[in-house]
C-alpha cells in the first residue's frame, strides 16, 4: 500500500522555498523564502546569513521534533517517510515554519523548549508544556492538517527506493 | 382429534387421542409414534411472507449510521480503517441473524451499530496513548479508561460505546441468551 497519487511525491524536491536533506530526511526554508513569507529579515537580527540558515535549521529540527512526539517511536521512520513525501504535509511545514519564525520574534518562541525552567534564586521551577514549543497557531496547524494524529490517515510502507530513485 | 395442518407446517403426527396416547405410553419408541404424514392438501394459508435471501450490505449502508468514520473510508479499499470494516461488517452479517431480524433496514442498522461498535473501540486501540502497545515507557496520565458510566455505575460488553448501547437495546431480545463464541 502506498500514500495517495493525489498526494504523493516520487522524490521530495528543492524549490525557492524549502530545500530537503536526504541525510537528516527534513525541509529547511531557505532565507529568502522566509523573508518573504514573513517580512522578517534574519539576516540582520541573526548578524550573517550563515547564522540566520543555521536559525531555521534549528526551527525545522524543533518542528519535526514536535510532529514525532505525537506518533509513538516504532513510526518515526514512517512519518519521516511521509512528511517528505506528501504534498500536503510539504505545504503544512511551509505553514508551520513562517507561523514559528513569527513566534520567535514576537517573544516567548520556542527557545522555551530550552529553558529549564529552575529559577535557583527563588527555588521555584516553572513547568514548560510541549504544547509551548510552538504557537497555539502552530498547533491549530498541525491539528487541521492531520499531523497530530497518533497513527496515519493512510496505510502505506516505507519505500527506501522510489522508481530508481532513493530516498 | 383432527385438524388441519398449515402450509407452514403441513405434518400430521400421532399421539393426540386417547387410544394413541395409551400406545404412546406402552411402546413410546413404536413405529407409530414417530411417523408423520406430510399433507398436500388441504392446508390452511400461512400469514406469513416467506423470508426474502439476506440482502446486500454495502459501504453506503454503513455511512448512514456510521458517519464519524467517513473520512476514514472515503477512500474506499485503500483507506486504512477498510480490512476493519470489512472484516467487522462480514462478522456482523452471520452474527445479526436474517432469519431473526427479517427486516432488511432494521438488519442493516443492527449489522452497522454492530461495525460501528468495534470500530470505535479499535480506534481507541490505535491511538494508545498511554503506550500500552508500545516499547515506549507507561504514560499512566493518558491511560484513559475507557468506560461509561450511567447514575454511577459502569457499562461493559455492548454498552461501554453509544452505537454498542443502541445495538443491544435493539437485538437483545435475540442476542442474550446466545454463546458468542467461535460458531456464533
């Protein structure tokens, strides 16, 4: 059984957009593509462009990371398989990239998921809940486009070699 | 005593007078008391239509009753919930009885409350949130139980889902007294 021909992609693709890294199987936005979806220019606040790429790796880490958790670890490789070759969850990530670089900007972003919370001097901790990672935005996102499910909406396999081509 | 059999049981047997009841009680394993004779004629009309063959159960029938899964088998033999619901609504045929129920849409409601019933049940199976079915460690918080509970008590069996209670309500009176094992 394989994902939908309506939705799938023989081999996930490079455009101005996103690029993909067939060893981590992710998309990162490229910088222009997020400055135009966002209006905000990385390159500056980031001082380079090679630490404003090396920030929206760090948001598709973070992004894939938040999409596993739902499924259970025996369907990583399967949701790695399907985030990379569905039409549909390509143009959710896209969504979900911008909606997180918004996040970030406008404070509180994801760089909660590194805070452990433990303020020493008032011995006091403060509980930071996965659902924090991203927006709520974010969530709605991933909820309405079926990334929050705890198993697929489609029976396929993981085919390492498509029509001649790895994966 | 004589009578006139009916079309629905045209058999005449001994055993009604006196006399054949007193040879009943001397050789009950006689040839006279198990003899029937089958009448051609005269027979009293049967008032009742004979039963029609089960009539077909199509995925149609199913979404009328089942509508919280269409999205699940919308796509037909590839979608993911399909080999279920085939495998539950070809189950639900031989369990929900033709012969008992006789109505083809009250059959077709039961054979889908019956489908309806477990499928909700094995969703609940795949989402497995508390990682019962996994390598994963326990999550005791999201080890939802899934009962129902009504004026404080909790249902089991057919009443533990919405469609298992309007299944049993209707084909208890069939269903009750059956063994619901591996030829039923």
């Amino acid at each position: 059984m394989a994902i939908l021909a309506s939705d799938f992609l023989t081999r996930p693709y490079n455009d101005e957009t996103l690029e993909y890294d067939y060893d981590t199987h992710q998309y990162y936005m490229t910088l222009d593509a997020s400055f135009n979806n966002t209006g905000i220019d990385l390159v500056e606040l980031w001082q380079g462009e090679e630490n404003a790429q090396f920030y929206l790796k760090l948001i598709s880490n973070v992004l894939y990371t938040v999409i596993l958790r739902f499924k259970d670890e025996k369907y990583r490789e399967k949701t790695l398989y399907y985030l990379s070759h569905s039409k549909k969850a390509r143009k959710a990530l896209i969504k979900l990239i911008v909606d997180t670089v918004h996040y970030n900007h406008s404070g509180g972003g994801f760089m909660t998921a590194y805070q452990t919370g433990i303020n020493l001097h008032e011995m006091k901790s403060l509980r930071i809940e996965p659902e924090q990672f991203v927006s709520p935005i974010a969530n709605e996102i991933m909820k309405n486009n079926g990334l929050e499910t705890r198993y697929f909406r489609q029976d396929f396999i993981v085919e390492y070699d498509t029509m001649g081509v790895e994966w | 005593m004589s009578f006139i059999p009916m079309e629905s049981n045209p058999y005449v047997t001994w055993g009604n007078s006196m006399n054949e009841m007193f040879l009943d009680l001397l050789n009950p394993f006689g040839y006279f008391q198990n003899l029937a004779v089958q009448v051609v004629s005269p027979l009293i009309p049967s008032y009742s239509e004979p039963l029609s063959d089960q009539p077909d159960y199509e995925l149609s029938d199913f979404l009328v009753w089942g509508k919280p899964f269409e999205e699940y088998l919308n796509d037909g033999e590839d979608s993911f919930l399909y080999p279920l619901y085939y495998a539950l609504t070809e189950l639900a045929k031989i369990r929900v009885r033709w012969e008992l129920v006789g109505h083809e849409r009250i059959w077709k409601q039961l054979v889908s409350l019956y489908a309806c019933h477990y499928l909700e049940l094995h969703l609940q199976i795949l989402k497995d949130e508390a990682n019962r079915l996994s390598l994963n460690p326990y999550e005791k918080d999201k080890d939802y139980k899934y009962v129902m509970e009504v004026g404080g008590e909790v249902q089991d069996d057919f009443k533990m889902t919405h469609f298992g209670r309007m299944f049993w309500f209707i084909y208890k009176p069939y269903g009750q007294f059956s063994h619901w094992g591996i030829n039923y």
